[in-house]
C-alpha cells in the first residue's frame, strides 16, 4: 500500500508542486488549504505523513501541529513556511518545538525535500 501524505497549505500554487512532486514518486496525496480542513481530513483518513504550512488563515500550522500531535502522539510532520511578521526560522523552530520533525523554508528545494521524505520512510540499515 503507497505511503499517504497530508498537504495543509492555503497557497494552491504550493499543493498542486507538492502533490505532482510525491504522485510522481508513487505517494498518495491528500490536500487541505487550511489548518480546519485539514485536522478535518486528517480524522478521517489517517495518513503516514503531514506537511503543514505555517502562516494560514483559520487556523495556523503551530495550532494545527499542536492538534495533530493530540489525536496521534507519533504522526510525522514537517513544517514549511516563507515567514511572515517574524522571520520565518523563528516560526520554523518554534514548530519543532511543538512535535514537527523537520522543516523547511520557502521556496522548497524539491530535491531536499523528496529525499528526506524518502528517507523518513525508509530509513538506511545499519551494517
């Protein structure tokens, strides 16, 4: 069964790169374009991963990463964001505090972010 990824960003422009990105490495995509919709999603079709945006209208990525983390303590998410009152590390790092296990800022590189999600799922063996 293909692995599910959960897209919560508000920019279209972003989910539409995000879902071709991962459709193309065999990944089923789910998208939201905000923190309700996806919590809501998210409920309903439990997923492997969550990548969650963290400047959105309704409810914001931090809110939305602190829900997640109270329905399913092990979910894996990555945080992105292109920064807005402050800069955007500082909501990256507060986002890791919160239960992300990586982040990325925007402009995505597409190469780092597949390969890390690559090797979220399959981890190398030790020999």
């Amino acid at each position: 069964m293909p692995r599910q990824i959960l897209v919560i960003d508000d920019e279209k422009s972003i989910c539409s790169l995000l879902r071709q990105l991962f459709e193309r490495q065999g990944y089923q995509v789910l998208l939201a374009g905000n923190g309700n919709a996806g919590i809501q999603l998210f409920k309903e079709n439990p997923v492997d991963l969550v990548i969650v945006d963290l400047i959105m209208p309704e409810k914001d990525g931090i809110e939305t990463i602190r829900e997640l983390k109270l329905l399913d303590a092990d979910i894996k998410i990555i945080a992105i964001s292109g920064g807005g009152v402050i800069r955007p590390d500082l909501y990256l790092k507060l986002a890791r505090k919160f239960g992300a296990i990586y982040s990325f800022q925007k402009p995505i590189q597409n190469d780092e972010m597949l390969a890390f999600v690559k090797n979220l799922f399959n981890p190398p063996t030790a020999t």
